[in-house]
C-alpha cells in the first residue's frame, strides 16, 4: 500500500518510459478512503494475476470539496470551464499520442478489490464509474495500460503528454468534455501520494494513469506511476 505522500523533486525530468516488456501489465490497488477517491496502481506479485487487496470500507466515491491548487497538480493553466453534469464516458481521444479508445468501466469485485482494464484489449481504458465523470465537479479516474504480454497498449506514450496539451472524452450524453494537461508526474509505486492523486476538486479535473518507470521482471510489473493531472476547459 501506499506510504506517505511523496513526489520526484520539481527540477527532476520525468524518467523516459520504458520499451514495452512481455509480461507488463497493470494492477490496481485501490484504496478508498474518506479523503481518496480511490486508491493507487499497485503490480502483480510472482504470476498471481490477482490484483492487491483494495478495501472500499464503505467510503463515498468521492471526498467533500477541497480547494485546488498547485499541491494537487492543477496549475490553473487554463481557465476551468462550467461543470457539466454526470453521464458515463464513452471514448477517450488524445490527438498528440493518436489515442482513440472506448471506455470500460473499472468496478470493485467481491474483495473489495478495484480491477484493472481487461489485458486482452491493447486499445482501451477504464474509468473508476463509482467516482464523478470526467466533466463533473471533481476528481475523474481514466485508467489504461502501458502495454500487455504481447505488446504496446493505450497509454504507451501517455509519457509525452505535457503542460498545455489537451485531450477530449466524448460522453454517453452526447457532449465533449476537453481538458487541458496542467502536469505530468512519476512516482513510485511504494510511496504513491494517494491523497495528491485523488483528493476531491472543486472544479471538473481528470487524472491519466497508467504504469511507468523501470520493470521489476522478479515482481512482473513496472517500479512506477505515470499521472497526468488535467482540468476541464
């Protein structure tokens, strides 16, 4: 599980992400507490393929207010837009990585434990559905691949997304919610900051996760968390 908040060093550039690997595939730890949305990408341990225990513990899906700021990656960039109201994602579309992907939906089994996108779709992503939407007030989880046992997936360049670029999700009711990226971070998996990460907003923001960072081929996973923090424009 995730130890206390922790971040690379401002001045630091973010670690190039790697070549896709045989084996690499994303897990999810999910931790949800009153302040964290959910909970942190975890990896698979040995050939389990069963994500680490993630307790829901009965915590709403999203946390009250709290004010944006630089602290939770929102730069404030780009002038928020009105929220808009909930309806489900349907496609995730970022031009600068030639992302077009549906949306399946990432839901929590009997263990409490949030599962990852299935690893059989190389071109999909999964949104946290017992959170806000991407385009609501607050904190939208959008979650894909890095790559799979047989190769590349969604998000293998979610890397080159910058301060500034922007993606679109377009939505079940008919509208496009645009963001606009206001940072990009690695951190690692041990000492993921939950509460950075997924802390409730006051504005509609979006986090991009995936996995990133050198793969531990003992523990078959990835030492890393890529997040792209984004806004609503």
């Amino acid at each position: 599980m995730a130890a206390a908040p922790s971040s690379p060093p401002p001045d630091e550039p973010a670690p190039e992400q790697p070549a896709p690997r045989g084996g690499g595939r994303l897990t999810l730890w999910g931790v949800a507490i009153a302040v964290v949305a959910l909970g942190i990408f975890g990896g698979h341990k040995g050939t389990d393929p069963t994500p680490e225990v993630s307790r829901v513990d009965g915590a709403k899906a999203s946390a009250p207010a709290v004010p944006t700021s630089p602290s939770t990656g929102s730069t404030g960039s780009a002038r928020a837009a009105a929220p808009l109201p909930r309806s489900a994602p349907t496609r995730l579309l970022i031009p600068k990585i030639s992302v077009n992907a549906p949306f399946t939906v990432l839901v929590t089994n009997a263990s409490d434990q949030l599962q990852p996108p299935p690893a059989d779709d190389t071109n999909l992503v999964g949104w946290y559905s017992a959170g806000v939407s991407p385009g609501e007030t607050g904190t939208a989880v959008i979650a894909g691949h890095v790559d799979t046992k047989t190769s590349a997936a969604v998000f293998a360049n979610l890397y080159l997304l910058k301060p500034g670029d922007t993606f679109s999700v377009e939505r079940a009711d008919g509208r496009t919610a645009t963001f606009v990226v206001d940072d990009a971070e690695n951190f690692d998996k041990d000492n993921f900051p939950s509460k950075r990460v997924y802390a409730d907003a006051d504005r509609p923001e979006v986090r991009l996760i995936t996995c990133s960072g050198a793969y531990d081929h003992t523990a078959k996973d990835y030492t890393e968390n890529l997040v792209v923090f984004a806004h609503l424009v």
